[in-house]
C-alpha cells in the first residue's frame, strides 16, 4: 500500500472538520435530547458537497473519492453520530444505488435534487420485521401489472425515510430463496399507497430518524426499477460493501470525541490530591484507546483506498466495520469508567456517545454477520 492524502484531500479535511465544529458540534446534544434532526447543518451540507459526495459531477454532485467521503464522515461522526449517520445513509446507501446501476435518465431525474438538498434526502429501504440480516428472508413484493409494477409489504429502521425524497426499496419479484428473487426499485416518497411511520424511538441518535414503511399497491412505472429484474440482491450486497466503511469512519470519529473528553477529564480531575492522568490505571485505558483508535483509523483508511483503487475490498470493508464499531463501543465504555459517576450523567457527553455508538455494531450487517463476510473470503483465499 503506497497511501497518504493528497493536497486536495488534506484541504477538504480541514474544511469539513471546522464545518463539524463550528456548525454541528454546538448544537448535538440538544437536538439529541429534543429527537430532531440538524436540519440548520443539514441545508449548508449541499453546497458545500458533503450530501452529494458519491454523485458524479454531471448529476449536480460533489463526486468525491471514498478516502474524501471516509474524511468527511470521521469529521461528522466526532461532532454528532446522528448527523454522519444521516449523511453517511444518504450518500453511501440512497444516492450509491442510483449512481452505481440506474440509467441515464434515472440518474438526471433523481440525483440532481439530492445531491444538493433541494428536495430532501435519499435512502434505501432492505430490513423487514421478519427479515433484517437475512436479506433472502424478505417479503416485501413486487408484482408486474403491464409496464408498472405494484409493491405490497413492511419495512423498517428505515434512516432517512421520512426526509427522503425517494427510496431505493429490495422487493421479492420471484418465489424462493434464490440470488435472482429480488429486484430493486426506485419509490418516490409522494407516491399513493407508501406509508412512512413517525421516527423511532430509540437508544440513542436522536439526529438521525429511522421509520417503519408500509406499502399498499403502491404503483410505480417500469422505468423506476433499478437495474435487470432478478439483481437486486447482488447490487444491494456491492451497495452494503461501500456502507461499511462509511459507519467504520463513522465509529472512529465518535471513538475520537469520546477519547479526547476521557483525556480532558483525566487531567481536570484530581482524587487523593492528584489528576487522575497521574494513576497507572487511567492512563493505560488512555493509552488502550489511542492505540486502537489508531488501528481503526488504518483499517478503514485501508479498505477505502482499496475501493478507489478498484481492487476488491470486501473483506476489508468488514474488517474495518468490524474492528471500527466493537473498538468504538469499548472507548466509549472506558471514557464513562473514567469519569466515573459523572460519565453516568447527560450532563457529560461521553453517556450520549456511548448510547449514540452502540448501533454501530448492529447496523450495515452486525458484527457476526462481518465475521461471517471474513470468515468466508480468508477460506476462499486459502
């Protein structure tokens, strides 16, 4: 691996990172605590090119690399998880879908509103009530009705449904278990027959909305299927690749915030007439946790770089996922530990980082799911 930032990239690091300070960090915790999303932020993303950084030029985007994009979302995920979790699902998971397998006339018709934020955001619809990390198991469904096709069924966890202009949906289009069972299609959210539900109540990242979905005879044309009828399942998993290294960057920033207020706190707090950064203890946790974060930092670099070198990167992707999320969970525990009772408390930000970061383990694919991915790649290499 020959890798480090270019010119540009270092400048748009330090341009996205004093974007997130200056306008997403101040105000987390309290559109957290209220369950709103940062919609003030939100609307200075589009021109600045943070909503439309998988969006070729041609259809009003940004056009980033994806070590660009992984910079991006670290810098957001350090100011507040719930706002990169919304950016994240609508560049890596809305906008990717289109870019990667819609038509010309596809992409002119829907990416050009997203990619700046006219409109509202992108977002893709795969989990069902019976159906989460089986995606074979869904049951939603499309049916052909001469040159349109009517969907019928429930989704949920759904991010972005509800701010989204149009959602990418996996609808079974044949019977059985099949790779070719599934196909997907483009849903505008105004289209009659789609119900999305109010957000989510939910552990943490109030920023960030997830919905239930309903579907009855929703109606849409045949130019809105996305791709070949039977693919849906072999594009949803390229699309799912390129997701996890987003939410891997994303568990390195929120590692990083929880990192630095553990660091600030060791040295402010004294016990038995001495900070806390003078015990063995608390600084061997500090020293635990910049090693890993580091880590994490490498691996989802790593599986990015791969990505926009072409070369296969799945078993990156989830490594970086895998290591990212379980090491993000641990520093955000260890920072709580070492706040003591205080870190217990809404009134330190450490608590929300925890209750924010615990989903990173379980969403783009679950850990044991990522042991999975790896576990079959490092077999099929041997």
């Amino acid at each position: 691996m020959n890798f480090s930032l270019t010119e540009e990239q270092r400048m748009w690091k330090d341009m996205v990172w004093e974007f997130a300070a200056k306008e997403v960090r101040p105000k987390a915790a309290e559109l957290a605590e209220k369950g709103e999303m940062h919609w003030e932020a939100l609307k200075k993303m589009g021109p600045l090119g943070l909503l439309g950084m998988t969006v070729p030029e041609a259809y009003g985007g940004s056009e980033m690399d994806t070590v660009s994009m992984v910079l991006a979302i670290e810098a957001l995920g350090w100011a507040d998880a719930g706002t990169a979790l919304t950016v994240a699902a609508h560049n890596g998971l809305g906008c990717a879908p289109l870019v990667l397998f819609g038509t010309e006339a596809q992409k002119r018709r829907f990416l050009p509103q997203v990619a700046i934020g006219e409109k509202g955001l992108a977002a893709l619809a795969l989990t069902e009530p019976q159906a989460g990390s089986d995606l074979r198991g869904i049951q939603t469904r499309a049916e052909r009705d001469g040159d349109h096709w009517v969907l019928r069924g429930q989704k949920m966890w759904i991010t972005n449904a509800a701010a989204a202009d149009y959602i990418v949906v996996l609808a079974r289009t044949a019977e059985g278990r099949g790779s070719k069972a599934f196909t997907m299609f483009i849903v505008p959210t105004d289209t009659p027959g789609l119900t999305i539900m109010p957000p989510e109540k939910k552990m943490g990242l109030g920023t960030s909305h997830s919905h239930a979905l309903m579907f009855e005879d929703v109606r849409i044309p045949d130019e809105f299927r996305l791709g070949e009828v039977g693919a849906g399942l072999r594009q949803t998993l390229a699309v799912l690749d390129g997701g996890r290294i987003g939410i891997a960057a994303l568990s390195v920033g929120v590692a990083q915030a929880a990192f630095e207020e553990a660091r600030r706190y060791a040295l402010e707090r004294k016990a038995f007439e001495k900070p806390l950064a003078d015990f063995q203890a608390i600084r061997f946790m500090l020293a635990d946790m910049a090693t890993s974060i580091h880590a994490a930092r490498l691996m989802t670099y790593y599986a990015a770089w791969l990505k926009d070198q072409g070369r296969p990167y799945t078993k990156a992707a989830a490594m970086a996922k895998l290591f990212a999320s379980e090491m993000a969970e641990k520093v955000c525990r260890d920072a709580i530990q070492i706040h003591g009772g205080y870190g217990y408390s809404r009134e330190y930000p450490v608590e929300r980082f925890y209750r924010d970061v615990r989903l990173m383990t379980i969403g783009e694919g679950t850990s044991e799911i990522q042991r999975l991915v790896i576990a079959r790649k490092v077999l099929e290499e041997a």
